[in-house]
C-alpha cells in the first residue's frame, strides 16, 4: 500500500499565529502516528516561521514511525539536520517570501551545493529526498547527485484549472515515477493534494508515499486530527 506521511507544519502555524504552546505540534504527530500514518513530516524553515528548532528536537526524540524533515539546502540548516539525524531530509527550494514551497528544487541549475548537501546528509546515515518537478532532467540530475529518493511536486497537478489538464498533469506524473523507477529510485509525490485528487496520485504504480499537510490539518479542524487522518489513509487504500 502507498504510505502516507503527515506535515504537520501547520499545527505549528496555528500555534506561532498566538506565539503561545497550543496547538502543540510534537501532540500532532503522536496523534497522526496513532491514526496510522507512517512517517511525520515537518519543515524547519530558514525564517522558522512555524515550525523551531526545538520542535525538530522534539520530535526526534518523540517519533516511532520515521522523521522526514523538510528543508533547503542551506548551510547552518543541513548542519542542524546532520546533529539531528532525522530519518530521512527532504531537500526543498526555499524563498522567504512564498507562502509555501513553489515548484520544486532545480537541482540541475544548483548541482554542487545540491550534491554537497546530499553527501553530507548520507554520510550521517540520513536517507535524502529531493523534492523535484515531474520531468526527466531533474530526475536525472537527482541521480548524479546522489539521491536514492525524489518526491514529485504535484502542486501543478492540483491547481488545475480544468479536468483536461488535470488529467495531463497526472500523465506527466505518472511517467516521471515510471522513468524514475527504472532508474532505480524511491518514488514520492506531494504538495496540495487533498481528499478529493489524491485518489488518482495513490493509484500511479510503484508509488511510495504521499506527503500531505494542509488538507488534513485543514479538515481536522472540523472533524479532529485522528478521524482525518484515518480518513486519508483509507483513501489511499
Ligand atoms: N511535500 C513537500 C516537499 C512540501 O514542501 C510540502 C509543503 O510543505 C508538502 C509535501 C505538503 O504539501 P501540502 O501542505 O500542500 O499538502
């Protein structure tokens, strides 16, 4: 079955909205993994504008299933990650400005520093994700750097603006992950899917995981964090 890992940078942005303790992200993630989930994914971004660095601490300290932290490729942060050893890094571009990541890491236009990071983070024990869009170049220039993982941006996919190019967009990813597996990698996909597009993302073959946040810490405000949880599982079942 396709494996579901849970972001929960956003319970962390509710929290930072108030500066105070609740809702408490490292709760979350007890809660996400109690649901069913296989992995929690948090992103230890450069203004940490949700989720700190004691969070990641935490969380290292708190998770049973595995850690997959989000981050750029920025010195002091691939330090931490090496301190920290999550179980997995998801190299992401990253702009100050965006209001979430936006399209994915151009690892061909940063080879170096993108290779560097990844030697570093697999020299600690740290498995490396590159977070990439779905075309063939980056998923080659993933290979020459190192990556034994990539996670396809679906964020085109499901932005959409029409069934027509929706369905294009879904074409696209599913023979980026057919290319990539016979490369020989892990393939991942994620960014906006939801309980309504996820359904056909979970049905690409040879798909690994889905990393999915702001959907379901959306609907967990309505229907509480473990039926959400439990509901996207079963989705993607
Ligand atoms: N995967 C990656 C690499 C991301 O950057 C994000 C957004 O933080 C997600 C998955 C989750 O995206 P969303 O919050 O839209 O589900």
């Amino acid at each position: 079955m396709v494996k579901l890992g849970v972001n929960i940078d956003h319970v962390a942005t509710l929290r930072e909205a108030r500066k105070t303790r609740v809702p408490d992200p490292i709760e979350a993630a007890r809660i996400c993994e109690k649901a069913g989930c296989d992995s929690i994914v948090a992103h230890l971004r450069e203004d940490r504008r949700h989720i700190k660095d004691d969070d990641m601490v935490a969380l290292r300290k708190s998770v049973k299933t595995l850690l997959n932290m989000e981050m750029s490729i920025a010195g002091d942060i691939v330090a931490f990650a090496c301190k920290l050893k999550p179980d997995q890094a998801t190299l992401v571009p990253e702009r100050r400005q965006e209001v979430t990541t936006e399209g994915g890491l151009d690892v061909k236009g940063n080879f170096s520093r993108v290779k560097k990071a990844v030697s570093k983070l697999e020299d600690r024990g740290i498995r490396v994700s590159l977070f990439i869009n779905p075309v063939r170049h980056q998923i080659d220039a993933s290979i020459s750097a190192g990556a034994r993982i990539i996670e396809l941006h679906t964020g085109e996919y499901a932005n959409a603006l029409s069934a027509a190019s929706a369905k294009r967009e879904l074409t696209i990813i599913r023979d980026a992950t057919a290319y990539a597996l016979t490369r020989g990698l892990e393939v991942n996909a994620g960014h906006g899917l939801d309980y309504n597009n996820v359904k056909d993302i979970a049905k690409i073959k040879g798909m690994h995981e889905l990393n999915i946040g702001h959907s379901i810490i959306s609907r967990s405000i309505f229907f509480g964090l473990y039926a959400s949880v439990i509901e996207m599982k079963g989705i993607i079942r």
